[in-house]
C-alpha cells in the first residue's frame, strides 16, 4: 500500500507517495503522519482564524461547547469522499483548506482537520483507530479532551459529538 503524505513532491505539490506496509505496522505509520500533520498545521494562522470563527458566538471558557462546535462544522462542511482506488491519502491542512468552501476527504482526512481545529484553540487531541478484528483498523476519528474526558469527534457519521463507532471493538490510539 502506499500513503500520500504531505511533503511536496517534484511538482512542487503538498504530497508524495510513501510505501507503507500493510497491517497494523501500517497503521502506526499513518497516524504518525496524521500527528505530524495536526502538529504542523495547528499553528496555521488560516486554520487557526477558520477556528476562531466557528467558536466566535460562544461564551468565553466554554470548553465542551467549543469541541461540539467544532465537530459540528467538520461533519457538515467536510463531504466524506473515497481514497483514490489503492492509495491511502493525508490531506495537509493547506490542501484541505484550499478546497474550502467545497472541501471533502475520508476519515483520516476528516479526524486530522479535526484535531488540527481543536488543537489551534488550545485543546489536547487524539487520534482512535478502530476496527472489528485485533489488529486490523478500517476507521479512525478524533477525539479531544475536555474537563479530563476524552470526547469522541466521529464526523462521517450523523453522530452527536461524544459517540463513536460502537460495533468497532479493538481500538488503536495515538495523542497528538
């Protein structure tokens, strides 16, 4: 498998093509690479204003109110939209927001742009890769942490912020 990742490539673009193995080895390796996004675009003034302005009609120190916020525009503002057939794609929150207003991308892109959102405002975050059997992850989502609680962020469901993929058992979790 290969993972498209977020440095440029020789056409100057935001991505290249890094072999990855498969299995739960492959999945390490790709949320590293989504860690390594969120931490390099956090601090990314476009997202950090694209932040502020979702969460700007709260009251101050509204912690929970600012995730929900949060996980309310990334579920309906980011359409979910398939890999590209056999390449497992990160978006760099650059890439993500160049789409904008029409931005779109899978799970991984979703819980990235997600985190990156809740990290810029200050919230601590973490990455839940889950699936049906041990060792083999087909989803992942974020979470972020609010009044000592780890707090689900699953986007590419109709969920409340706080519900996860309850049929998705054995779990794989990485903090930014």
């Amino acid at each position: 498998m290969y993972l498209s990742g977020p440095f440029k490539n020789s056409l100057g673009g935001l991505s290249s093509l890094h072999h990855i193995p498969d299995g739960p080895l492959g999945t390490k390796t790709t949320l590293q690479m989504m860690r390594h996004i969120v931490l390099q675009g956090k601090t990314y003034l476009p997202l950090r204003n694209l932040a502020l302005s979702i969460v700007q009609h709260l009251p101050g120190k509204q912690w929970a109110r600012e995730v929900t916020a949060i996980h309310s525009w990334v579920k309906n503002n980011i359409r979910y939209v398939k890999d590209v057939n056999g390449v497992e794609t990160v978006s760099t929150i650059p890439a993500m927001l160049s789409m904008y207003p029409c931005m779109q991308g899978d799970c991984d892109d979703q819980a990235v742009f997600t985190a990156a959102l809740v990290e810029s405002l200050g919230h601590r975050a973490r990455f839940v890769a889950a699936g049906r059997n041990p060792g083999h992850y087909e989803h992942v989502w974020s979470e972020a942490l609010v009044n000592g609680k780890w707090v689900a962020m699953e986007t590419t469901m109709n969920w409340p912020c706080g519900k996860s993929a309850p049929d998705l058992p054995h779990k794989l979790i990485l903090e930014i």
